[in-house]
C-alpha cells in the first residue's frame, strides 16, 4: 500500500477568468464553522438567509431562487432541465462556454434516436446553434433574425462569455424572445456579482443561471444561484422533466421554497453546514459593497489593465470589465501557450482562450485594488520581456500610476 505524503497547495494569484481568489472572510466562515448536521437550526437559518440575499443580488421578486450545490455546470443543468426532446430551441454561441451550453442543450433536446446516431454530440434537428464568429458579440439584430425565421419555444444566450470575453445584448435577446414569444433561458455565470442588472427587468428571460466562485466570490462547490419565472416553474409543473437531482422544482424544496411560497423549513438533502457558511458570507460581502459600486469598481481596475496592456503592444478584443483577452504583440504572436505556462508556473495563473484563436485571458475577479492591478501588470510585464519582448517597464508602470493618480 502506497501512503502519499499530504497534499500541500500553494496560494497562486488567480489572475484568470475564474473562479476567482476567494475572499478571506469566505474562508474563515469555511475554517470556523461547527461541525453540524444539516438539519441544525443556525444551518437551516443560513439557507433561508442566503435565498433571500440572493433574491437581492439577481434583482428579483421571483420566490424560485436558490443555489445549486455544485458549480456553475450543475446551476446550468438544472435550468437546461426545463427543455425537453423536441422542444425546438434557438441556441447563440460565440465562445468556449456558449458552445458547451449548446451542446447540453442539444442532449436535452434531442430524441432517443438522435442519441442513438451521436450519443456525445447530438445534432437533432430542432435545435438551432447559431454561431457567432470569435471575437463578436451577440446582438439583439442577430438574435431577432434568427428567432423571426426559426420561430422557436426556447431560446439560449450567455450574458457574458469568458471564452472570448464578449458582453452580449441582454436587453436586444429579451425584446427579441418578447416580440416573438419565446421563453429565454440565460448563462450569467460571469456576469452575476460584476455587472449592474435586475432580471427582473427583463421579463421574457424565464430561468437564469450562475456560478459561486467569480462574481459572487464563493468557493467553487457551494451553491450555482439560479431564478424561474413563475412561467418556467408552471410549465414545468405541468409537463415535469427528465431529472430529479437538478428538477428546478424539486431543488427549490431543499430551500424551504413550496407552491410557489417560502415555506417551513422541512428536511433537506445533505446539504454542507462549511458549503452554507461560505455561501452565506460570500453574499453578505457582495450586498455590502452593494452590486452597483461593485459593478463601477471592475469597470475602473479594467480600464487600467486594459491600458497597460495595450501600452505593452498588446491588442486587446473583449469587452468585459472582469476580464482582458488579448493578442500579443508581433514578435510574440505564436507562444501564447508558452507564456502562459510559464506564468503559472510561478503562481501567476493567467489563461488562454480554450479553442482557437489562442489568445490570452487575464482576469481581476476579487482583484480591485490598485495594489491588486500594478501587481498584476507587473508580473505580465516581466513575463513578456522574458520571453523577449522590447518593453519598457518603467514607462508602462508610469502610465498605470498616472491612470490611478489622474
């Protein structure tokens, strides 16, 4: 039998597009909690606190809302539960993670025979994936064509995609799933916790998704936050669906949430009493600091980044405030992956974009500091001058104090 020594992990900057350095408070909540089952009264309390904390941080009065245990995937799958074989769905994907929600909902969707003919990559003929090319946004035009023509019951968008670091049009994808009568489903897991927005305002969107560890700042299996329309949730009552881990109607039962009401808190599944404490925390830091100066705050730091970067020779393509992706300069074009893993290798976790183009992703979750930021562009900076870049540090560090000092 071969005993392995205990796993030691060093602290790394997580510099990428999440999950993102979790905050100190989060971890203490993690460390000090008590050991207890999770039916204690102080965990039951926290469960119901955090569902309404959470109801604050989407900006809605929808009574379905609460975490998924898991990551953002399992919050994603719970709400891709509602599409059932056949349903015909519109799909936009313009990056890594839109593509991936494409492809789950094709597996929702499709039919036993379409599983049949491709059991990993169905291709059934009621779901439409309209590709958007890297490096472009979603737009209301693109979606309201697309629904016009296709005339579908579902139709998917992320808010925002961290494969290409690309805000799309919240408001064109709800007007467009309103005129034509769609019900909208979105992935906020990058958006939740950085960007300023109420779902509630957006009333032809019908089920949202996010995850824990990026803008709410959790740790990465707590809870994926999700919301239903009273209209998802009475379709689904109606027609049910194929899972019951993640059935939206069933999850919300964990949370005291029945008939469409809070409710006594009854037996739940075994919930974390540590998951519920980091949670809970998580949520209390964020409505503190309040979403609309959360909001402001990313803007500001990304817009130094984002400035340095280019005062690198760097081109820069997204438009997200927690995120810069980037191409490198000329004589650098081609070793993305090589600086990357280079970086990382001294515990500065930057990213590359996962499919082609290769570019860089460097993220400033959790990271809204001026410390924080010339940190950040510091060990960038010396990355790519060690790589053989003609960069002059002192200008470029200038540049960022004169940003923060201007």
């Amino acid at each position: 039998m071969t005993i392995f020594p205990a796993l030691e992990i060093p602290n790394t900057l997580a510099a990428g597009p999440g999950p993102g350095n979790t905050d100190p408070r989060v971890l203490e909540r993690l460390c000090k909690t008590g050991v207890a089952d999770h039916m204690q009264a102080d965990v039951v309390r926290g469960m119901i606190e955090a569902k309404q904390m959470l109801r604050e941080v989407w900006g809605t009065k929808n009574t379905y809302t609460y975490g998924v245990a898991g990551t953002g995937f399992s919050g994603l799958d719970c709400v891709f539960s509602l599409i059932l074989p056949g349903d015909k769905v519109v799909a936009f994907v313009n990056g890594t993670f839109s593509g991936i929600d494409g492809q789950a909902i094709r597996m929702k969707a499709s039919s036993i025979q379409d599983l049949a003919a491709d059991p990993l990559n169905p291709k059934p003929a009621n779901v439409t994936v309209v590709n958007v090319p890297h490096g472009q946004s979603v737009t209301g035009e693109i979606v309201d064509a697309e629904l016009a023509k296709h005339k579908p019951m579902w139709a998917f968008m992320a808010h925002w995609e961290t494969g290409s670091g690309r805000v799309n049009d919240l408001k064109g994808f709800n007007d467009a799933c309103a005129k034509h009568g769609v019900m909208g489903i979105v992935d906020a897991v990058s958006s939740l916790g950085v960007a300023d927005f109420s779902i509630d305002d957006y009333p032809a969107i019908v089920a949202w998704a996010s995850c824990p560890q990026k803008g709410v700042l959790s740790l990465p299996l707590t809870y994926a936050p999700v919301s239903f329309r009273d209209e998802a949730i009475n379709l689904l009552a109606r027609r049910g669906c194929y899972t019951y881990v993640h059935h939206p109607i069933l999850e919300a039962r964990h949370w005291g949430i029945v008939d469409g009401q809070d409710a006594a808190a009854v037996y739940h599944r075994t919930h974390s009493s540590y998951a519920v404490a980091a949670f809970h925390e998580a949520l209390r830091i964020l409505l503190t600091h309040t979403v609309k100066q959360k909001a402001a705050d990313y803007a500001y730091h990304e817009a130094a980044l984002k400035q340095a970067v280019q005062a690198m020779g760097c081109e820069v393509t997204s438009n997200m405030t927690s995120l810069v992706v980037l191409n490198l300069p000329g004589n650098l074009a081609g070793k993305e992956k090589e600086l990357v893993t280079k970086c990382r290798a001294e515990g500065f976790a930057i990213w590359t974009t996962l499919s082609e183009p290769v570019q860089i992703r460097i993220g400033i979750l959790n990271q809204l500091t001026v410390e924080a930021i010339s940190d950040i562009i510091g060990r960038f900076v010396d990355a790519m001058i060690n790589m053989g870049a003609d960069i002059d540090k002192e200008a470029v560090m200038q540049g960022l104090n004169a940003y923060y000092t201007g």
